[in-house]
C-alpha cells in the first residue's frame, strides 16, 4: 500500500518597518540612537573602530541620511544604517580597509 500526503503551508506576509533615527548621543563606549517607534538602541562603539578611533568633534560631525534610515560621520567617512544596528551588526570593514585607513589618519596629523 502506498501513502501520499500533501502539505499545504499558508504563508503570511509580514511587513517590516525599520524605524528612522531621531537623535544619536555618542559616549566613549557607547554609540545610543533613539528611534521613531520609540525604542532606543545603544552598541558598543568599539563595534566601528573608526568611532572608536575618532576625535570628539569627528564624532560630533555627523547627519542622518536617507530621511533616518542611516548615520553619517563626514570626518571619518563611516555609515551606519538603522536596520544593521537593530540586526546587532557590527563594522564590516576589513582589517585592510581599517588599517589603511589609520595609517592615512596618522599621516595627516603629522
């Protein structure tokens, strides 16, 4: 005797909204947003070493960009997006690229 069964799976579609950013506050340790839906998120800043390594005025030089979805540090050319910090996403960027990247620093203030 043979059995076949069929399963039929109803799927739901659910919509995300990744809250925009209202307002960021820097500390030596802590990168905290406070978001539109009302929650507020803090990191470690040693998850972005650029922050990390970043004087306080390139830490107070920052924007939001794309109407809140993300940070911007024009001084040290580091992006944050919302959606990575509510994913627990720590820097991407290679130890090359950060390398590179401090080697350039200290240049300058030569």
């Amino acid at each position: 005797m043979r059995y076949s069964i069929r399963i039929r799976m109803n799927t739901l579609a659910v919509e995300i909204r990744i809250p925009v950013a209202l307002n960021v506050l820097l500390t030596d340790d802590t990168l905290s947003v406070d978001l539109s839906d009302g929650r507020s998120i803090s990191v470690p800043i040693a998850w972005y070493p650029r922050l990390l390594h970043s004087t306080e005025q390139e830490r107070n030089n920052c924007r939001f960009i794309g109407k809140g979805q993300g940070i911007h540090w024009e001084d040290i050319d580091e992006d944050i997006s919302i959606e990575g910090l509510l994913a627990g996403k720590p820097s991407g960027e290679s130890q090359e690229s950060f390398k590179n990247w401090l080697a350039n620093r200290s240049e300058k203030a030569s």
